[in-house]
C-alpha cells in the first residue's frame, strides 16, 4: 500500500506514531548526542518566581481546642467526601537543575526546595494528610555527592527544623528523621538538638498528641538498606531467642523498618515511635520516572505521580493535581471491586 | 515453518536501530487490562485472558529480538486469589493450559532456547498447574537463552520476606554471621534475583504497566528500585509494537541522566557475571 492509500484511508494512530517513531529514533541512538545538544540548549527555561500559598481547602481534620488539646479526626476524605491519602511521599528532585538554570549555586537550589518541601507538607497536613515523607538524601547521595554538599543539605534540614520549630510544634507536626546505618552517624549535632527541642516544645503544650501528624525526612536513607537492617535485627533476636524463626512475617518485617515501630537509624519528637501507615501517594518532580531506592516495601499499592516541574516550581496547582490522581485511582488491591475509601473514627 | 515465524521487516528493523543505542537489560512486564479488553470486545473474560498471553509471546518475541537478557512478567498475584472463585478458577485452568504449550516444541521457549523460572508461593498454587510448571522448568534447564520469570501467586512483599527467613535460617545454621546480612545477602536470598544457573540476573532496568494505572502494585520493589517505570493507557492485549517503541525511546532518553549516579555502581543491582 503506497503512500496515498494511507492519506486516502485516513493517518491512522499506528501511523502517526510510526512516523513519529522515525523522526525520534536518530535521537534514541548515540548519534543522536547533537541533536540532543541542540535541543536543550534552546529549550526556554520558565521563570515563575515563588508563590506564596493561601490555605488549601480546610477539610476540618485539626481542630485546634481551647485547653491546647488536638482533635486530629482522622476521616480519609476531604469535604466532599473524595478519597485523601494518609501517607504521601516525596522525591523532591530538581533543586540542583533549578538553580543551575538560574545561575545560582547548587545551594540556592537546595535553600529553596526546603522551603518548598516546607510548604507543601504544611499544605498536605491541612488536607488531612497524616503522614509526609521526604526524600531529602539518599543513601547514593551520601556515597556519590562532594560531602561538602551533603553537609550542606543536613545542616539546611537541621536549621530548617530549629526556625520552624514553633509553626511544626503549633500544627501538632511531629518530625521523625530515618536514615540508614552507614549514614546515621553523620547526622550533625545541630540536627539532634533540633528534634529534642521539637520534642520538649510539644511536651510543653501539653495535650495527648499521640496522634498528630507526623513529618517524615529521609536524609542518607535507602529502601534497600532498610530491609538489609530489619533483616540482620531480626536475624538478631532470633539467634538471641528474643524472637522465634515462625513468627517471622510481613508485618514483623515491616515494623523493623523505619516507618515501622521500632526505629533503629534515626531520630523522632515523637512521644512513643509509632507504625506509620503505607504509602499511598509518591510524588516525584522533574519528570524522572524511578522510585530510586525510596520506600520500596512501603510503596507497593502506592500510586505515583510523576510531574514534570522542578521541584521548586512544584506549586498548589501540581499538588492538587497529584491528590485528584490519587483521588481518581480504582485502587483494588488484586481484587475486583474498587474498595470503599477508609474512615476512622474521631479520636481525643 | 521458521519463514512464517519471522517478524516484519519494518519491527526487525526498528530493534536494530534501537540496538544502537542503550538496550534494557532486563525488562518487567505487569500485564494489566485483560478483562476490560474483554469487557470492551463483548467477549467473556476468559477470552481476555487467553489474547493476554497470546500478547505475551509477541512481547517476548520484541524483547528478544531487542537482545533483552531477562524478562520479568506478572502472571498473577497472590492478592488476586482475592476474585470470585469461579474467575481463579478460569486462571488456573488457562495457567496449565500454557504451561503446557511452554512444553511443545515449537513454542517460543523452546524455539529461543529460553530459561524458564516460575517465582512465587508455589503453595498456593493447585497441583495440576504446579506439575505443568515443573514439567516445563525441567525441559528449559539446559537451554542458555535469555531468561523468562513467571512471577505466579507472588508478590514482592511475601519474596522479601521469603529471602529473609532463608537469612535467617542460614544465620541459625552457621553458614551467615548475623553482621555479614546486608543488601548483597538479601540480593542473593531473593528467588526471582537468581537465575536456573544460579548466576545473578541483572537488576530491572524498564518496568512497563498497561492499562493506565500508576501503581506498582507490590511486583518487583527490590529490584526494580532503579528502573524506570513506564506507564501505559493501551490495555495489555491490545499493546501494540509503537507503544513499546516509544517506552524504548523514552528509555533510552532518560538513561544519561542516571548513568553518572551511583546506582550503576552498585554492585547488588549489578549482575556478577550474568551473561557478561
């Protein structure tokens, strides 16, 4: 069939994207390098200057009492009764794209992707999101990166922490930090003051806030080191006796890692360290599709949301948009019949 | 006849000029959709089911003819044990119908000389599909193709914990000091990780799901920790060749950016001598 038979009959989708397929390939191959080249470099970079965010639709899950007390009503849908996530994560990736394209030093990227992350968590904790994990460091970074610049990003985290202290105590935010062996050593001082000034400051308002939300930040973090570390600690307790070898399961493996209950690389305000659910939104900006070694047990019915902005461009547009996904999904768990979203009750 | 089998010359064509650039290595499949092609057809569902795996050769046909080293599809998962009775029921029948034509000889396993590796709770599977399994592993093992995991009543979740009670029972043993249990071990201790042989299999490098859901839906964490996931709207049995192309392309695109992290250094995720 000759060219005009396919016009005659009308571009078909196969077609189109065969010819597409034709024109993309040269840059699928090695020396497709130029154009590649040529391309990125007239790509126009947007300049959206920082946003400043009015409140997100309140949901009524905080209600902030008289006595000082928080009724944090865990009901998993917001006013009009769409599914809400209890458990979001996040790959903030880009910062050091952000800057590179406005000239600035990779720190200025990093300085304004904490702040970001900041934003976004508060945002999300008014959604009636319980549960906010950051990606801040990987286990990679901390092996790949200068230490100059991981320096940098834990120092930045720890300051972040120290000057929000009273926003994060206010909300009933509490700040849980997961790492892994090789890089729990590393976490400064600073950081270390922070979470038991966190810790003292909530103690000090009073209330039972067992139940508050929790700030997750991930810094030399690794799902796969993780696993490694819940599997030699229960290897542990079970040559010790502590543990027998049949009660070895999916939720003891779980909880020995560090969302589990038992925290063993990292820090927490928390008053007792508690379970954290599963995750069931990951957001990650600046169109990489990879979970890139991020709670990998946690995800596995997590749905991904993949934006293209940057992460210091990630705005409330993008964020409702990832929580409409969330929203839309048929999340069937290997069944057939999509599942009710959950409500709890209120809890004091 | 050989002839007849061959691909178009436009599909053979397409792969050699992607064989220029970066192949995967190791490609997973989560083959969603079937029952809504069904759905969408008017056909009963068993009929979705069966152009599913019919769309599964063809796949592993691309791959192979791609030069991919080992693919990873999910056949079923033991939450879908979950479903009516009567459709599991219609699963396992189709199951040990295929593991059977695994076993013919002018199937695509046998004509490739592909691996077959079933993982999985192999408990929870009935006997007559368990035996058609075994038949036709038993009949792959000398073959040294590219290797082919059925992932079949498993989930990703169940085959860690899988790998640690096997740590576990090696440290009880004596042949594991509790201190040398790291991610190498784990790496190691995992049944879809490890070929027949029992080289190590390359870490996922491409993760594709069809029928438009964004999810994971607990197949292959570990390994396809780096990989890059692609997503689909095209149900599974109506995958076409462009589709896989353009996730290809895509591949190919966003490989740069990871070749200079530490992932590729890693030496869990890489192979130890796989094919290399």
């Amino acid at each position: 069939m000759g060219v005009r038979g396919i016009v005659a009959q009308g571009l078909v989708v196969q077609e189109v994207s065969l010819l597409l397929a034709l024109l993309l390939v040269p840059f699928a191959s090695p020396l497709g390098a130029p154009c590649r080249a040529i391309c990125a470099s007239t790509r126009q970079v947007p300049h959206w200057p920082l946003r400043s965010w009015p409140g997100v639709r309140r949901s009524r899950s905080v209600v902030l009492a008289g006595d000082g007390h928080v009724n944090v009503a865990r009901r998993h849908a917001g006013a009009d009764g769409t599914p809400i996530p209890r458990h979001v994560a996040i790959i903030p990736d880009g910062n050091g794209r952000w800057a590179s394209a406005r000239g600035l030093p990779r720190s200025a990227g990093h300085a304004a992707g904490a702040t970001a992350a900041l934003r976004a968590s508060l945002a999300l904790f008014e959604a009636g999101v319980e549960v906010v994990s950051l990606f801040a460091l990987s286990t990679e970074n901390t092996s790949g990166r200068s230490t100059g610049e991981v320096e940098h990003i834990l120092q930045l985290v720890a300051q972040l922490l120290t000057s929000q202290a009273s926003t994060l105590v206010d909300r009933a935010v509490r700040v849980r930090i997961v790492s892994s062996p090789s890089c729990a050593p590393l976490l400064p001082r600073k950081l270390h003051a922070a979470i038991a000034d966190l810790r003292a400051r909530a103690e000090r308002r009073g209330g039972a806030q067992a139940d508050g939300y929790v700030l997750c930040i991930a810094l030399g973090y690794g799902g796969m080191a993780d696993l490694a570390q819940a599997a030699r600690e229960i290897a542990r307790k079970v040559a010790t006796g502590a543990l027998s070898a049949d009660s070895v399961d999916e939720e003891m493996l779980g909880a020995h890692l560090a969302t589990g209950g038992e925290l063993a690389y990292g820090l927490s305000s928390e008053p007792h360290v508690r379970a954290l659910p599963p995750v069931d939104l990951l957001i990650r900006t600046s169109g990489e599709q990879r979970l890139s070694n991020f709670l990998l047990w946690q995800s596995a019915y997590a749905e991904l949301h993949f934006a293209q902005p940057l992460w210091p461009d990630f705005g409330r547009a993008d964020l409702d948009a990832a929580l409409r996904q969330f929203a839309r999904a048929d999340r069937r768990f290997g069944r057939v019949q999509p599942t009710s979203p959950e409500t709890t009750e209120c809890r004091v | 006849m050989a002839a007849d089998r061959r691909l178009p010359w436009w599909l053979r064509w397409t792969c050699a000029i992607f064989r220029a650039g970066e192949v995967p290595r190791h490609v997973a499949f989560i083959m969603d959709g079937n029952r809504r092609y069904a759905r969408q057809l008017g056909v009963e569902l068993q009929a979705g089911h069966t152009a599913g795996f019919d769309k599964l050769e063809q796949v592993l046909e691309w791959c192979l003819e791609l030069g991919v080293e080992a693919v990873t599809v999910f056949a079923f998962s033991i939450d879908n044990f979950r479903r009516p009775a009567a459709e599991v029921d219609a699963l396992m029948s189709l199951a040990r119908d295929k593991f059977a034509h695994f076993q013919a000889h002018e199937s695509l396993i046998q004509r490739y000389g592909m691996r077959l590796q079933i993982v999985g709770d192999l408990h929870l599977v009935p006997p007559a599909v368990l035996a058609e399994m075994e038949r036709a592993v038993a009949l792959t093992r000398t073959h040294t193709g590219p290797l082919l995991n059925v992932c079949f009543a498993y989930t990703a979740q169940h085959e860690l914990l899988h790998a640690t009670r096997a740590i576990v029972a090696a440290t009880r043993a004596g042949e594991l000091d509790v201190d040398e249990i790291d991610e190498h071990a784990i790496s190691r201790a995992m049944p879809s990780n490890v070929a027949p042989d029992g080289q190590q299999v390359p870490a996922v490098d491409l993760l594709v799901r069809t029928s438009g859901e964004r999810r994971l839906s607990n197949f292959l964490l570990w390994q396809a920790a780096g990989a890059r996931l692609a997503f689909l709207d095209v149900l599974w049995p109506a995958l076409s060749a462009w589709s896989f192309f353009a996730v290809l392309i895509q591949f190919q695109l966003s490989q740069p950016a990871v070749a200079s992290a530490a992932w590729r250094d890693r030496e869990c995720v890489r192979s130890s001598g796989c094919c290399s």
